[in-house]
C-alpha cells in the first residue's frame, strides 16, 4: 500500500508517474514538524535495517551515518563525504516493521539514520515544500516492487551496450582510439564500444568535433562500425560562450540558458572556459537542447554519455570578486605595520579554505534561475534535477530522431525519474581497492531507485591502478550491466593491452561474453517486471541472521550470487553460503570448475585469473561460447551449468528495438 502526503507547494519533478490521491493528516509513521523547514523523525528498533538511497556513500545497510542529497561534482569518494553526483531520496526500514519512505523534494534533503543520535532516523530539509510517499509491504523487497511500480520503467539498452567498452580522457586523435580498437582484436580481447572524452570536441563545444584530428568524422564512425565498434561520445552540461558557435548563437536568441536574476545569462567556468548552462527544466529549452543529439546521430552515432551535469562549476566571476576583495583586505592588514602584529595565520587559512571552495560554491548555485511554466525559479531550489533533465532532454530526443531503436545513455548526475531516459556510470572514483567494495555496495541500492543500467570506472578513474587491482574489479564489472575501463589523463595507462600476460584480461572479459545472454535476459526481466538486477542476500533470505548482515555479497537475478575478491594480494576470500550452492570458477584455460558446498561459512580460493560465481540450489544458467563483440554470439549453441534437472527461461530479442518480447516468449533449456 503506498500513501501519499503532500506538504506546502511541492515542485512537480514527474518521479513518480503513477497517480497517487493525497491523504489528509500525518503518516503512521514517525512524527512530522514543519517549524523552520521539514523534519521526519522515526525511532528505529535495534535491529532495524536501513536500504536505499542509491548512489551514496558506505554500506548497503545505510545506519550510523549521516547522508545529504546535494548533486556534487565530488571526485574524492572517501568514506566522510555526505554527497556524490545523485540524488536518490528512497529509504526503506527492515526490521518487525517494514516500510519505505520516498522524499520527493528536489532540493538539498538530509538523512541522519542513527548518526547523532543511535535509535533516531531524521530527514529534513529547509523548506516544507515536498510529497511524501509512505509504502507499506510485507518485505523490503516488495516495498521497492511497489516503488517501482510508481515511478515507472528503467531505461533499456541496446544490446551492444552490455558489451564491453574501453575508455580514456586523453584520447584526442583518431589513431589514439585506432590503436584501442586494433590493439583488442590483434589480441582477441572482446570489445564493442570505444568511448570518446571531451577532447574529441572543437575547443570542448558541445555537439561539435575537432576538424582537425577529425577532418572526416562520419567516415571514421562507419569505419569503426565495420570493426564491430561504436564510438560513444560525452556531451557536456556547459555550452561554450563564443559568438559564432550556433548552439551558443541559438541559446541567447530564444533565452534558452539559465539567467541571472537582472535577465543576463548565466556565466560559469567550465571546460570551456565560460559557459552558459541550458534552461534543461524549461520544456521549450530541453526540446532544443535534446535535438542537438541529432547532429551526432545523424553521423552515425548510436549512444551517449552525459558528464558535468551536476551542474560542476569550476568557479565563478562572483565567487573570483569576492576572493580578490578578501586577498585585499589581507594584503593591507600584511603592509600595515601596526596591524601586522595581530595578524595571524588564522587569515590565511581563512582565505586558503575561501579558495578551496570556489569549485561548486553553494552561492554560484543561487545566482540563476530557471523558466518553468512561465515562473522564474532559483537553481537551488531545484538543483537535484538538472542533471535528471539533461537526460530526459537527450531521451525525449531520442523518441523524435528514431522512435522505434534504443540509444545508449547514461549520465553522472541523476534523480530518480531519470531512471526513464538513460543510465548511469557512478562517476570519478579512484584506483582504490575500497573502490571496488564501494562499487559493489552501490549496486542493490540504484537497483532499489530504478537504475538498472549502472557500472563503475573499471580500474578506477584517477589515481595509479595495478594490473591486479585491475583483473579483481574486471571480475567484478563482468557482471554489471555497464562494463567500462576508463581512466584519467596523466594516470597510468591501463588498458588491458598495457600490463604482462595480456591472456589473462582476454579470458576475464571472455567470461562476460560467455555469460551475456543470461545477464541480458535476467536485466530484460528485471526491466519489464519493475524488479531489481541486484538485490542484497536479505531481500531472498529475510529470516537468515547471517545475511541480514553480509554487505560483500550480492545475488544477480534469481539464479546466482557474486562475491568479488575486493583485497590486495587476496588469494581468495571468505563467504557465507544461506543455503547450498555450487561455486563456480571460469579458469584461463577456458573451462569451468564446480563444487556443491554446504550452507554456511568457507573459505573459497580464488586465482587472480578465474571469475567466481556461485549457482543457488535447483538453479542454473546458461553460457555461450567466446565471442569479440555482442553482435558474434552464438546463443543458438549454448550450453547450461548448474543443478541437474534445472530449467532456465532464457529472454531474447533483437536488441535494438522498442518491440520487447513478451516474457511469455522466453525459451526454456534444461539440464538432462
């Protein structure tokens, strides 16, 4: 059961797309204060569980911290920050009482679950303007069905978008991304997508590409294409300010970009330099927007990735005036003698920390406004939807371009509704083993707000990676649905073709072709049942202590349970079983290892070249055989592994288009 309560004159952010009437007095839950703001608060029992919130920092159980939904241009993942690039305002409460809270607000919101104070959950924020959705189940897990139910399909790929792709920032001309691609298939390393960062771009603008290092871009994609490859570029939040440039040209004629309160459009710093950011909450400025993606696919581009669109402001002109003011006051107490005495290194720190916060200054998010329904709105009011309606504006294009075939997208910020259009990648993490943990733990909580499509930068972002950092988190991204290795320019390189015993990274991301049709079908079902990809071992085994407690295993579909090895010089790792399985070792020389173990806790060798999963009891799962791209799969000649006996309902369609199979389609093979 799901009600409903509405608070002040909430902004309608089209999260939940399934009427919902609103109830008159409070929820049944917790107590509710509108003085100076909102502000939830619910006494938790010991052992209540916390899931949700998707893309945020910690553990998959959510208690003991504090968690704020801000969109933040956040490249240090450590575990003090409160805010990363999303904002996923969906809690669900486990224990002798199970319900789920979704604070539609798409502001700054904070959650104190058990942080100041051990029993005490509290969200809130400044201004009493939000719906409340209280969803009432027998189970966590049917508290999300029924979330997910409301808020309508996630977004669903084409097929090649669950291939594998390598990427770097640093790839600027195209005998950079040639050798990527001739590098993989000299060495019979899978690959379907190269990803092309801002350099690609004529002076970091928008929808352009560099004339130069390009000079006949359209033949470059089909030649590509004819490798089996498609290019996948970024498109950036900020629109170049440069008479000239016809999207800026176009933007300031019909006042598309956000403005500052006197009318002016908004300038800010990004890559470009300065930029104007487009009105993307304004329906008439995210319809012109979202068609400039046909100017790329009209040369043959097929997907997309949205970065910056927080949005990250590098600094500002305002925030730049107010520091020069602050380093004149500071360098007049240093000249004046008298005054020197008392001068303390309290002002430099002052000033330094001043400096530190021109990136994504909260002032610069209070300079500019948005046009919605003929109402001028500030930014901050609405900050956590931008990024979402980037998205929504390419996705909405998409359905003009060519209404009957998928596109790839995905984006770095989001809020739930955007979980329609596209994607997300969870943005710029670090070469760190704790990273790949992080990654894990991320995953059941998107699933939980609607994002299915969803990966980490494989290897780590920024930051040194090792080759063996790099094979354990491939053996996890083998089982995410978006599978990238991408890094920073002026890291170490770390293509797979960079480190020794190339072998070993061919036969790892073999692995992820020979799985592909199950991890298809299972995601196919997820997305066509409102279901999760990813669930945490208590969504299958509620009444198992031991797995109410587990956060370094995760179940994928309904047939098998993945546990990465997510430590240095691991030579395998410790697992709790909630019933018998068969662990599953792919081994390099291409065959695969069984062994039924008994519920409870081993201890499982894992090699730093074998992928491990494990099979539930009476389950099993189909494998292909190896293949270089999605497009090469045989899956006509498969073969099953698992429980003898067991049947698998194996989803399949040609997928490109919109015309999705009926579930009821599903091939059925069995094991003799």
């Amino acid at each position: 059961m799901i009600q409903k309560y509405v608070y002040g004159n909430p902004f309608p952010t089209e999260a939940v797309i399934t009427e919902v009437p609103a109830e008159e007095g409070s929820p049944v839950y917790g107590s509710i204060t509108e003085k100076d703001g909102f502000c939830f608060t619910y006494i938790m029992d010991e052992q209540d569980i916390v899931y949700g919130l998707g893309e945020s920092n910690r553990g998959l159980n959510k208690r003991g911290y504090r968690y704020i939904s801000n969109c933040t241009d956040e490249p240090h993942h450590t575990e003090e920050k409160l805010s990363l690039y999303g904002a996923h305002n969906l809690i669900v409460i486990a224990g002798e009482k199970n319900f789920g809270l979704f604070f539609d607000y798409p502001s700054t919101i904070s959650f104190d679950i058990g942080y100041t104070k051990a029993d005490t959950l509290t969200v809130s924020c400044k201004e009493a303007d939000l719906n409340l959705f209280v969803i009432d189940g027998d189970s966590p897990y049917d508290i999300v069905k029924q979330f997910r139910r409301i808020i309508g399909r996630s977004y669903i790929p084409p097929k090649f978008a669950f291939g594998f792709g390598q990427s770097r920032w640093g790839y600027r001309t195209k005998e950079d991304f040639r050798e990527v691609v001739t590098e993989h298939r000299k060495n019979n390393i899978p690959l379907d997508m190269v990803y092309m960062d801002i350099d690609y771009m004529q002076d970091f603008k928008d929808f352009t590409w560099n004339e130069e290092t390009f000079p006949d871009f359209p033949e470059f994609v089909q030649e590509m294409k004819a490798q089996n490859i498609r290019l996948i570029p970024i498109i950036d939040a900020g629109v170049k300010v440069e008479k000239g440039y016809d999207i800026y040209d176009e933007g300031v004629k019909n006042r598309y970009f956000c403005q500052r309160e006197d009318g002016s459009d908004y300038v800010a710093a990004v890559w470009p330099g300065d930029t104007h950011f487009p009105d993307v909450l304004n329906k008439d400025a995210r319809t012109w927007f979202g068609d400039k993606y046909r100017i790329l696919t009209e040369q043959g581009i097929e997907g997309f990735w949205n970065d910056m669109n927080e949005p990250a402001i590098f600094y500002s002109k305002d925030g730049v005036e107010e520091i020069k003011e602050q380093m004149k006051e500071f360098l007049a107490q240093s000249d004046n003698a008298e005054a020197n005495s008392s001068h303390s290194d309290m002002s430099i720190l002052a000033l330094t920390e001043k400096m530190n916060k021109l990136s994504g200054n909260e002032k610069d998010y209070q300079r500019f406004y948005h046009m919605v329904g003929g109402k001028r709105i500030r930014h901050d009011k609405v900050h956590n939807l931008f990024g979402y309606h980037m998205t929504r504006a390419a996705g909405e294009a998409f359905e003009r371009i060519d209404p009957g075939k998928r596109f790839l997208m995905f984006s770095r910020s989001s809020y739930i509704g955007m979980h329609r259009y596209g994607g997300i990648w969870t943005g710029d993490n670090m070469s760190w083993w704790s990273h790949i943990l992080l990654n894990l733990k991320m995953l059941p909580s998107l699933n939980m707000c609607g994002f299915l499509y969803t990966g980490a930068d494989i290897g780590g972002f920024a930051s040194d990676a090792t080759r063996e950092l790099v094979l354990r988190w491939l053996a996890l991204g083998v089982f995410t649905p978006l599978m990238r290795n991408h890094s920073a320019d002026g890291t170490r390189r770390q293509e797979f073709y960079q480190f020794e015993d190339t072998e070993d990274f061919r036969h790892i991301i073999g692995v992820r072709y020979r799985l592909l049709p199950y991890l298809y079908s299972e995601y196919m079902k997820a997305a066509l049942q409102d279901d999760m990809y990813f669930k945490p071992l208590a969504f299958d085994y509620p009444k198992d202590p031991m797995a109410l407690q587990v956060e370094d295993q995760i179940l994928l579909g309904n047939e098998i349970m993945i546990a990465p090895v997510c430590t240095q010089n691991a030579k395998g790792r410790y697992v709790y079983l909630p019933e018998e399985m068969k662990f599953i070792k792919f081994l390099p020389d291409g065959t695969v290892s069984e062994e039924t173990l008994k519920k409870g806790h081993h201890y499982v060798e894992i090699a730093l070249n074998e992928v491990p999963l494990f099979i539930r009891s009476g389950k099993c799962i189909p494998l292909a055989g190896t293949a270089e791209y999605v497009d090469a799969i045989d899956s006509g000649h498969m073969t099953l592994i698992g429980y003898k006996g067991a049947e698998y309902a194996l989803y399949e369609d040609d997928g490109i288009s919109k015309k999705y199979a009926p579930l009821e389609q599903c091939r059925v093979l069995a094991i003799s």
